[in-house]
C-alpha cells in the first residue's frame, strides 16, 4: 500500500494519522519540532497544547464547540479519547492535563505499528505520493515560502485579523438598516449588501471613550513583526486621534438611515454578511486586540447592537492560514496540486479542536483515496460537515478569515422560533439533527476501530 505523509504532528495532524492508520494505511509523520523549535511550543511532543489548557464547553446540546467533541469521539478520535484520559476538573469545560496529554498522544502513536515519526523540518511542496500539510498557524519559514510561491502571496497569511462576528437574528433592525455606500452594486441584493448602525456624537465619543480605555492583549514575545500595514486594531486606529475612525471604517458618506432619512448620522459602523447562509455578520474593520471579557461590552454600544451575540470575537494573532475557499477543493486537496490536502489551523479554522477535526476528515480521506474509494465530506448539518463546508466553500474568500465553529455556520432548522428566545430549542434542534446524520455519515464507512 502506498504510504501517507504528513507535515506537522500537531493536533491536525496526530489526529489525520491516528484515522488513516485505524483505517489500514501505513503513515509517515514529518515533524520538525524539537529540532526547530517556533515561539510558542515547548516540548518535543505531538499535539502539545501551545496555550490554554482548554477545549472549551464539553456541553453537546447546546455548544457548537461541545457537538464537535461528540463527532469527534463517535469517530474514534485520539485527540478526544486522550483529552478525557486526562480530563481536569472545570465545570462544563473540558479541561485538559497538558504535558501528560500530549505525551499519550505521542506515545499512542509512535506504537501503533502503521505510523512512523521521522524528525525534521521539511521547506518543499512533494510532488509525488499522497501528502497531508498539518503545519499550523506556526508553519515554518521554509515551508510558508514554498507554499506562497504555490498559492501567490494573496492567498497565504502571516497574521490573521478577525473582526467580530455578530448573529444575524440578534442585531436591532429597528435601527440598523441595509444598504451599501453608494447604493453601489449591479443588482438590487450588491446595492444592500451592508448592514447599518448608527451613531450621533455622543454615541460616537462614548465609543471612542470605550475604545480607549478597554483592556487590550499583549503579543507573544517573537509574534510580531510587520503585520500593522493595511490591518491596524480598531483601538490602535482610535489612539491615533479621535476623528481617525470617523474618517477611515466609521465614516458616516454615502449612507442614508432608512428609518430616519432626515438625521444625518455622524458615525456609522458597517456589518458585512459573512457567509451564504447570511445567518453571519462581520463588524467592518474591527479586527482588535481587545481582551475578549472587554470586546461584548464595548461592542454592544453600537446602536442596534445592544443585543447582539457573538459568533466570535475580533482578533489579531500570528498565524499561517490560506485561502481555502479558493485553493481548495470539497476533498480538502489543493486544486493546483492534489495530492496534497491541507489540515489543521493553516486552513482557516481556528482552536485546538477545530484543528483537530480537520485532521480527523482529511485522514479519512487521504486513507479513503489511497485505497481506491472516494469519501464525501460529511453533511453541512453536522459540525465537521459545516466547518469544511465554509472554508471549502461557504465563506466569502475576499474577506476569508479564520473561524471557530459556531451555529452561525449551521443550515437552519425550519419551523424554529429565531432570536434570544428560542435559542435552547434551536440548538437542541441544531444538535440533535447533526448527531443522527454524522452517525449515518459514519456507519457508512469502513469501519475504523476504537482506541
Ligand atoms: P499545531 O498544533 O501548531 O501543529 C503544527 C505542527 O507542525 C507543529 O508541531 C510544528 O512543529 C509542525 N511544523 C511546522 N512547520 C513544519 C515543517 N516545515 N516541517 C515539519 N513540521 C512542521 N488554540 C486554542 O484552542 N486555544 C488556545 O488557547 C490557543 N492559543 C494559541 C496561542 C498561540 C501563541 C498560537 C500560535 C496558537 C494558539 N491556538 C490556540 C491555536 C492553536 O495553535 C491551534 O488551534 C492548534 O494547535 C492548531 O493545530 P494544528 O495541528 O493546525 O497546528
């Protein structure tokens, strides 16, 4: 049998090798660590932890984060299975052991007589063979260049810069009102493409205020470098004088309030639909290091969004990841090259577990295409199925930032009550749909045995 390689033993790629070899495929891991070491491991481990020690909410009726680990472990994970082998206490968080965890993953592995780890850094694109790339958001140098000259520069980054997403049904529509500067776009849907929120000065100066004195995050020591042009922190922009956002993404021109044509706002923020399903909305700009407890606070000053949820918060972070809804296909493989597929964090999710997950899929299916079958992806429904959905397709690939998986990515369930009110239904609804389909989507398979 032909063999798998895959780059990177981090949590993509030890959960990749642990599915392609329980489903009969001899693998190879490449991985450079503790040779070459980046700033934020310490160990010489597989699937070390680089930070938290957490894996977020283990609740899997009402969390997208707590589905996930669900399909993970009806899947046979090694990821999930070890994280409960070392499970600390921490309410409804699954909180992890972290150098006994990565150290039982390293050890399963190593064991398990169809994978090998051969140590060292590998800085060129294979042409021959079947290849996972699992690098992470700490992708080597040589290795990010290789795959820059193969994907142009626009579509490899260096940092990520997330603004924060806001569910569609929790924003006011009272106040917020649709339409794009300009009235600009060929058809009717283009011509109101933005949301709208309104600010009068005083809404305007308590923002800035706000804005100013919030608890900001650090960088990493060795994660900056050069990343300010052309993305700066929403507050950084604010600090550079309070009129700077007013004349730059808040600028109130080309807009007219629906419900109060006579006003003239003096600020506007601008919300963009963030996905297909338009249950998404990106705040325009806002990408910040604005520490996560401060961000709703802040955020929720924003007439018309008083009440909104968060489908995750503004960020900026050192961190490798393409373009994938235009690089790759529905089979996680590079359209330009597809015997190698991409996994992990480097392909636009976001978080251990959403790492992991990737790897979990395209294990399966390299292994599936190795031994002469197709795998489809998992349906949209599911959680795995919608995470691979939106980066291999669902996202909008201009604005193509790094996501958490979240319930915004979900179809919606017909019939449901929408807003704050039916949100336990709606999810027990989203959850219990996603557990039947991805066992069907399982019992499909071959089997792959249990740990
Ligand atoms: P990694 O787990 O990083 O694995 C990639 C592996 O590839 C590494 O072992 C690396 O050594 C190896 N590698 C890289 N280049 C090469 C090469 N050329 N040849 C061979 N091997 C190579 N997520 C969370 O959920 N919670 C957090 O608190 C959190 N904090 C973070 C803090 C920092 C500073 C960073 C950078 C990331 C953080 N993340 C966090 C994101 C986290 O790194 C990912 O969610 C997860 O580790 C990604 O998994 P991965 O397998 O894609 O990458």
């Amino acid at each position: 049998t032909q063999k798998l390689h895959i780059i990177g033993g981090g949590m993509a790629g030890s959960e990749a090798a642990w599915q392609a070899a329980q489903a009969g495929c001899p693998v190879v891991i490449h991985e450079m660590r503790p040779s070459v070491e980046t700033f934020a491991h310490r160990t010489g481990n597989l699937a070390e932890m680089v930070c938290s020690n957490s894996f977020r909410s283990d609740d899997s009726e009402q969390n997208a984060v707590g589905l996930l680990h669900w399909e993970m472990r009806a899947a046979g994970g090694i990821i999930m299975a070890t994280a409960d082998r070392h499970r600390l206490p921490a309410g409804g968080a699954l909180a992890v052991d972290r150098d006994p965890f990565s150290a039982a993953v390293t050890e399963t592995l190593m064991n398990h007589p169809l994978i090998e780890v051969e140590y060292g850094e590998i800085t060129e694109l294979p042409n021959e063979g079947h290849w996972i790339i699992a690098t992470g958001p700490l992708t080597s140098e040589g290795l990010g260049r290789a795959i820059q000259a193969e994907t142009g520069t626009e579509a490899l980054a260096f940092f990520d810069a997330i603004a924060p997403i806001v569910y569609a049904d929790s924003i006011n529509m009272d106040v917020a009102w649709m339409q794009s500067r300009y009235d600009k776009g060929e058809t009717e849907e283009e011509q109101r493409a933005y949301l709208n929120c309104p600010m009068d000065k005083d809404d305007y100066e308590g923002f800035m205020d706000a804005l100013l004195e919030a608890d900001k995050a650090a960088f990493h020591e060795g994660e900056t470098a050069g990343y300010f042009d052309g993305c700066l922190p929403i507050e950084v922009m604010a600090e550079r004088g309070r009129e700077t956002l007013r004349h730059g993404p808040m600028k109130p021109v080309g807009l007219t309030n629906s419900h109060k044509p006579q006003d003239k706002p003096y600020a506007v923020v601008q919300l963009r639909r963030d996905n297909a399903l338009g249950t998404l909305y990106n705040i325009v700009g806002f990408q910040t290091k604005m520490k996560y407890g401060s961000q709703a606070d802040v955020f929720r000053m924003i007439p018309g969004l008083e009440e909104a949820r968060f489908a995750r918060l503004g960020g900026i972070h050192r961190n490798t990841f393409i373009n994938s809804p235009t690089l790759l296909d529905g089979q996680m493989r590079l359209r330009s090259r597809p015997n190698i597929r991409f996994a992990g964090q480097i392909t636009g999710v976001e978080g251990y577990v959403e790492s992991a997950a990737m790897g979990l899929l395209a294990g399966r299916m390299a292994a599936a295409e190795i031994a002469g079958r197709e795998l489809l992806p998992p349906p949209p429904e599911t959680a795995l199925g919608a995470l691979v959905t939106h980066i291999t397709g669902g996202a909008d690939a201009k604005t193509f930032q790094p996501m958490n998986v979240n319930f915004g990515l979900f179809p919606p369930v017909d019939g449901l009550k929408s807003g704050r009110r039916g949100r336990k239904d709606r999810y027990k609804a989203y959850t219990d749909r996603a557990k039947e389909l991805w066992q069907g989507w399982l019992d499909a398979q071959e089997p792959v045995a249990a740990d």
